[in-house]
C-alpha cells in the first residue's frame, strides 16, 4: 500500500472514531439530563439559577429598564432577601461581569444588562 493512501485511511478513520465519540457524548449528556449545545463551554444555555442573587439581579434590571448603582439594585434585593448586603450582590455579580455575560458595568459605576 501506498503511504499517503495508508495516511488517508488513518485520517478517514480519526474522523470516523471522532464522530462517533462526539455522538456518543451528546446521548451520554442526553440521558443526563444536560443540555447539549454546538458552542464550546455550552452553560450558556442553562441560564441562571432560579432564585440565586444573579437571577434576581436580572429580573430587577429588566424591570427598571435603566442602569442602577449597586446600592439602587441592593435595596431592591433587600426587599425579596433581607439578608443580603452590597457585598454580596457585588460578588455574586462580579463572575458574570467579568465574563461579559448578562450584567455590564458603566464607567459611571451603574450595573446595566448586557
């Protein structure tokens, strides 16, 4: 056999096997219960978890539809958990920011959405 023919049937092989790997992890994921996206690092599919300092973030953000200091968005949270503090909302927040996913801060300080 002819090497760059028996280098072809090597390749065509890798792809083969790699399909089906990429198969085969898309039902693994499946029967899980995950949801698979096409993207690398597909979590953005899944959203925020419902109830979590994120989550209610956005849903006030969405609902003043303007950018808010972080002691406006604070006070509005307080309302729903008395808990919290603008640590922990600067925290909670800072991942996705930093991330460039849902919330963006302006030069000015105020949390906006993405």
């Amino acid at each position: 056999m002819d090497d760059d023919k028996f280098i072809e049937k090597l390749e065509e092989g890798v792809r083969e096997a790699e399909e089906l790997l990429r198969r085969r992890k898309e039902a693994l994921a499946a029967l899980k219960g995950k949801v698979v996206s096409g993207k690398k690092g597909g979590r953005g599919a899944r959203g925020l978890r419902p109830g979590s300092i994120p989550a209610l973030a956005l849903a006030a953000l969405k609902n003043a539809k303007q950018s808010m200091t972080l002691e406006e968005l604070t006070i509005i949270l307080k309302k729903i958990d008395a808990e919290l503090d603008s640590r922990k909302v600067s925290l909670a927040l800072s991942r996705y920011v930093r991330l460039g996913q849902y919330f963006a801060v302006a030069e000015d300080g105020k949390y906006g959405l993405k």
